[in-house]
C-alpha cells in the first residue's frame, strides 16, 4: 500500500468515525508500513487536503459539470486528493498524481458506476487549466476556515492579526525539539543530529530549541533514543520558561499528558527538584513514565488524578503549580487542520471545567509560591476572562510580569496570547500568577 491509498485511508477514516486526523495518520501510516519518505508525503496530502478543502472545493467546482456537494464522499475525497498534488505540489509528476487517483477510485468506489472517468476527466481538466481558474476571494475559501470560526478569532485578535493568522494555520508546523540540558548540550546534540543527516537550525529567540527536518522516523534517530531530546513547540517551553523555575523546587504539573511542560520544569530545575504528573486517563500516565524514563527523569513521578478533584495530601505542597488545561484548541489548528471543522458549541462548554481546575490548583500552591494557567487556544472566555474570574475570587493571588526573551516585547500584565504567524509557534496563552505571603 503507498502514501496515497494510505491519505485516502485516513480522510475515510476522519469523516466517517469522527476521528482526529494526526492521531489515525499516525496509526495507520504503522498499519501500512510506510517507510520514512511514503509517510511524510502521506500526512502532507493527509493535511493538506484537510487545510485546504474549501479551496479545493472552489476549484473542482470549476472543472465539474455538475455541484460539488452531489459527488459521491469518497470520489470527491479523491479529487480532493489528486487536485493537492496538481495545484499544491511541485514535486509530484502531473501523470503520477491522475494516475493513482484513477486507480484509487477503481479500488474504492466500484459501486460508482463510470467513477474512474469521473476522476480521470476532471483531473485532466485540472492540469489543463492549471493557472486558468478563478482563484478564491473570500477567507472561508482562500483560507479553508469557517465563517463562524473566522469571526471568533478575529474578536481575539483584531481586524489586522486575522489573516496572517489563518495563512499560518495552513502551513507545516516546523519539527522543534529542545535539548535535555541535563544529558547533553545544544551544540553536541546538533552536531550529532547532522552526523544522522538531519537538518538542525538553532530556533532564534529560544535557547536551546532545535528546529529539524529530514528527521524520518523521529523515534530512530540515536539522540532520541538515548533521552537527549523531545519534541516540544517552543510556545510550550516558554510557558514553563516563564516560571523562572529553580533547582530543588517541587512542581506539580495538573494536565500534564503527553508530559512535555513536566519534562521542561525537570530540565529548567537542572534535573535537581520533583515533578508530579497528573492526568485523568490511565493510558496517559504510561506515556509520560515512558517518557521520563527515555530522558533519564527518575524525579517525575506520574499520577492519575482528576484536576477538578482535591488531593487533600498536596494542599499548599508544590512551589509551582502548572495548570495546563483542557481546551478548544484552536490555537494548534497548524497541527491538527481538521479542529476548524469541529463544533464550536464545545468553545462555550470548556470555560466552567477551567475554572474548576485553576480553583482547585491554586490550592497546591504555597504561600509565595507561583501557578502558571496556560491554553493552546485563543479565546477570550478560555483565557483572559477565566483569569478574571480566578482573580476576582482569590484576592490572595496576583498577576505578576512574564520574563520574555527578545524579540518579545516587555510583558507588565503578566499574560501573553501567542498569535500564528508572529512568532512562528502554536496560538497559546499564558498567565502567571503568584500567591501572597
């Protein structure tokens, strides 16, 4: 099986049962046995499709004789995928990309009676006017982004971020690792890495951040394998950056599957002090052991526990409290394309169960210790008002300045929203809050 059948696979999978997309590509890229280069084209057709459906859509409505929405799904994903290849890649030959999506349809829509003419037709249609067709005007399908979706960014961030931040939402999110400071220093860690014929630029404005290509399978590489790196976006570690985290200090990190900010403390502490690392599913415990035991953390101690439930033993226990909650999402849309797609009622439905975690989290935290909210979402509800509400409720607590590195500007409200296509990161936001003596 090749890359194509295995994308068409995952669109099937994705519309059909509802899944999110990175998580099946990564299932059955396994299943099929992809090598490292069939793989990587599989999630660029996979994500590009899903980045850019509507556009693909404004496009094929051009070539077809009849609606786009009358096609058969299935026909029309394969459409979707042999117009990507023709209109968005430049590597992949024109015969190659009509070719295989003929022979897809002869696989997988036999009931479609004259589908591979279907197919073969409007695609050959597409290389024919390649460059002719009226291109997209409005953001829903320049962008891919739904209207409702559009509007609600465009409240957080303003009139003059929005559209940066949507062509971001559909590019390819770099491969940024940091550096297990604790194993290794930067400069051995890229020096070993190109050895391996990977591709290591140093990020530039976060220290000890590696920002790869050509990695193929990640998990082979020796530097992982033996615990000298993790894959962490930089919005992520400078969240943790931001709780000027100390050795010796005891931490406890709330939300903390798959582990990377506990992973980021340890290094931050010099890999002296304590992390305890909490989520509420079991399977995800298991991961972040898996992890910490690869980079070598025997002081992360994993902990199944509810985050809105009291753990009585942990009351004003940890100098840091990390409290990463659950949220819409939204700000991580680079990473996983289909979230745009997803009902935003659940948007209104998260604000209540945040609160709830930053009520019982400040509860761990000592007198003069600190606790640091953090979303991958930009959304005023999830964000700046649950801080208000948090405030107006804890007169014991206080916002404090956020210590950024340049090229950010000097923080005083102690909060920071992460916008994509600024600072080439995930949309995040971060709040550090500190609890009076």
């Amino acid at each position: 099986m090749g890359a194509r059948e295995t994308a068409l696979n995952v669109l099937l999978a994705c519309r059909k049962e509802g899944g999110w997309s990175n998580g099946v590509l990564k299932t059955y890229t396994a299943r099929d046995r992809l090598d490292s280069r069939d793989s990587a084209l599989a999630a660029r057709l996979c994500y590009g499709v899903i980045q850019n459906r509507n556009c693909l859509d404004f496009y094929l409505q051009q070539l077809l004789k009849g609606k786009v929405k009358d096609l058969h799904p299935a026909i029309r994903d394969i459409l979707h995928l042999g117009l990507y290849q023709l209109y968005f890649m430049d590597k992949i030959p024109e015969s190659a990309a009509v070719n295989e999506s003929v022979e897809l349809t002869k696989k997988y829509c036999r009931k479609q009676q004259n589908a591979p003419g279907l197919v073969n037709g409007v695609l050959r249609n597409a290389v024919r006017s390649k460059g002719t067709l009226k291109e997209p005007t409005s953001w829903e399908d320049k962008y891919s982004h739904p209207g409702d979706l559009i509007n609600l960014l465009k409240s957080y961030v303003g009139k003059q971020r929005i559209e940066p931040m949507l062509r971001a939402n559909n590019t390819v999110a770099p491969m940024t690792v940091q550096t297990n400071t604790t194993k290794i220093t930067t400069e051995e860690l890229q020096k070993k890495l190109q050895s391996e014929g990977v591709s290591a630029e140093s990020h530039p404005w976060l220290a000890d951040c590696l920002i790869l290509s050509g990695t193929g399978n990640i998990e082979q590489l020796t530097g992982f394998r033996d615990g000298e790196f993790y894959v962490q976006d930089a919005a992520a570690k400078l969240s943790v950056l931001c709780a000027e985290l100390t050795p010796g200090q005891r931490v406890l990190d709330c939300c903390s599957a798959p582990g990377g900010k506990s992973f980021a403390a340890m290094i931050a502490m010099q890999g002296q002090g304590s992390v305890v690392s909490c989520d509420i599913h079991p399977h995800k415990i298991e991961l972040i052991q898996k992890g910490a035991q690869r980079l070598g953390f025997a002081d992360i101690r994993a902990s199944e526990q509810d985050a809105t439930a009291f753990a009585p033993q942990w009351e004003q226990a940890f100098d840091t409290v990390i409290a990463d909650v659950p949220c819409s999402g939204l700000g991580i849309i680079r990473k996983k394309p289909d979230i745009r797609y997803k009902d935003l009622s659940v948007v209104a439905e998260l604000p209540p169960l945040q609160k709830k975690i930053i009520h019982n989290a400040a509860r761990y935290v000592k007198p003069g210790g600190l606790l640091l909210y953090s979303t991958c979402t930009l959304v005023q509800a999830e964000n700046e008002d649950v801080v208000a509400d948090f405030l107006h409720t804890h007169p014991d607590f206080t916002t404090e300045p956020l210590p950024l590195p340049a090229p950010f500007p000097k923080n005083e409200s102690g909060m920071l929203a992460l916008v994509p296509g600024e600072y080439d990161t995930d949309g995040f936001f971060i709040c550090r809050l500190r609890r009076k003596l």
